[in-house]
C-alpha cells in the first residue's frame, strides 16, 4: 500500500463507522465466500410503482433489495425510471403504491420533520454537482454540517477528513467556478460522504465528465464502497459497466429486466 493509499484508507475507515441504530429490515442472507453471512439491507423496494400526476407511470412492480456493502449500476435508456426510483429513495418523490425502505426507515411513513433525517443517513450525488457557488469548496462540504446543527469544533477535523479522502485538500479554499468538472464532483462527494452515511445515492454522476475524469470518479466510489459504504449509481456509461463486473440493475420501461453481474448490455 503507498503512503497515500494508506492515508485514503484510513480516512476512508473513519468515514464509514458502523450505524448502531435498529434497522426495519434485516435478516438478509447474502453467500460471500461460500458461506452464508447476515447482511443489513440498505436498499429495499417491494412492489413499488410510480405514477406521475399526468397519468406517465415511471415505475412499475420494482423490486429491488440492496445489502450493505453493495456496489449497484442502475443502467436503462433515457426514460427508463432511473432518475424516478432514486428521487424515491430520497424522499423527492413519494411512491404510489409498495414501499420503500432506505438505511432501515420506511421512506413513504415519514413525516415531514423526519425526511432531513433520512437525508442525513444517505449521500446524495448528482449530475450537475449542485454546489453552492458563493461557498469555498471546504464551505460547501462544511454547511451540509452546519444545517444540520453539528457543534462547530467538530465540523472542520470532518470537513479536512473528507477533502482528504477525495483529494482535494490543496483546493479547499477555492469556489467552484474556479474548479474542473472532476474537481467539482468530488467536492459534491465528500459533502456527500461528510456525513458518514451508510448509503451514497448517485444519480449520473459522471454524466457530465470526460471518459478520463469519469473514471477517476468511479474509482473514487469504489474505495468508498470498499471501505463498507453501499453505492448505487445510476449511469449510462456503458464502458465503465462493462469493464467492471459489478452488479448491473436494467430498468426499461418502469420495470427491473435484468439484475446480475455482468455488463452494461445483456450478455447471451
Ligand atoms: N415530474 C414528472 N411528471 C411526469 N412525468 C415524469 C416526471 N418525471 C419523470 N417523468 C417521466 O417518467 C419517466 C421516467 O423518467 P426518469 O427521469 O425517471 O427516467 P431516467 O431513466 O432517469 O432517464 P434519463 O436516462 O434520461 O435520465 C419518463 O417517461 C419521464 O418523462
Ligand atoms: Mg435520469
């Protein structure tokens, strides 16, 4: 392991503490090794659909469980319901029918006053980084803190830990126009990751980057998810699916086709 290997790791290690809190579903049996080993569920849909007020129906009987620990594509063509079923998760949207839980709530019972605690337990990336334009990069990833009340004295140690764990520690004081696209991203995921959260949502996150900078992102959620965060990333960049024989969730149509190992295409 290299020197900053290490230090990555072990930022990494204290970004990813264990979440004490009784979860609504467990009991998951996933085989690693061979062996049958209980798994906490980050990510569960059961018979979930979604229909938009004009009548378009987004969604339709999704079921999906995600175990901790996972690494999950979610690939379709434009339209599919990607967008759809992670504005779910997040409590963006709130599901039809079926249910929906995330990080151990049942996302559709919660009341309004509950949902930024939700938020809390996730990281939530998207496509166009959704900084805040008048804030340094430290400023950006220190207020998702302090809108949620974390005493002072502990928010600039968290804020130096993740903008270390992403890279950009010699950027810090920088604002984001003054920042790459790649640059920008991973300022959005260490405010993602500030948190601690056992779950990073990721909505085309490289949907606006160059296939180099896209991958630097990807390897960025791999060590994240290496280190115990469960990652699921919506994305139509067939190259990085294919080549990473990751678990690849298809929707088409509203509905789930495919959800295997493999590629970004269906392999026969
Ligand atoms: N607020 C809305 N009101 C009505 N229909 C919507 C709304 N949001 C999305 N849709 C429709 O729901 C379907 C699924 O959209 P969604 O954004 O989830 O697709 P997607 O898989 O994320 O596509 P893309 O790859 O282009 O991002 C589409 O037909 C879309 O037009
Ligand atoms: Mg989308």
């Amino acid at each position: 392991m290299t020197t900053s290997t290490r230090r990555i790791a072990g930022a990494l290690a204290a970004a990813t503490v264990s979440h004490p809190e009784p979860d609504a579903v467990e009991g998951t049996s996933a085989v690693v090794g061979g062996l049958p080993e209980p798994r906490r569920i980050s990510i569960a849909l059961e018979d979930v659909s979604k229909v938009y007020p004009n009548g378009r129906r987004a969604l339709a009987d999704v079921d999906l469980a995600v175990p901790d620990g996972d690494f999950v594509f979610l690939v379709g063509p434009s339209g599919a319901g990607k967008t759809t079923l992670i504005k779910l998760l997040i409590r963006d949207e709130v599901a039809t029918s079926g249910t929906v839980f995330v990080a151990g709530r049942d996302v559709s019972r919660l009341s309004r006053r509950e949902v930024p605690k939700l938020r809390r337990r996730i990281g939530i990336v998207f496509q166009d980084y959704r900084l805040l334009p008048n804030k340094s990069v430290r400023e950006n990833v220190a207020f998702a803190l302090e809108v949620t009340g974390t005493p002072g004295r502990q928010i600039r140690p968290a804020v130096e830990r993740v903008l270390a764990l992403v890279g950009l520690t010699a950027q810090g004081d920088q604002l984001p126009t003054q920042l790459s696209g790649g640059e920008q991203q991973r300022t959005a995921i260490a405010r993602a990751l500030v948190h601690e959260p056992r779950v990073i949502i990721a909505d085309e996150p490289t949907g606006n980057l160059d296939p180099l900078i896209s991958w630097e992102i990807i390897q960025l959620l791999l060590r994240i998810n290496e280190l115990g965060t469960t990652v699921l990333m919506a994305t139509h960049n067939a190259e990085v699916v294919t080549a990473l024989r990751r678990r690849v969730v298809a929707l088409e149509d509203g509905r789930v086709v495919r959800d295997e190992v493999g590629g970004y295409h269906r392999e026969y």
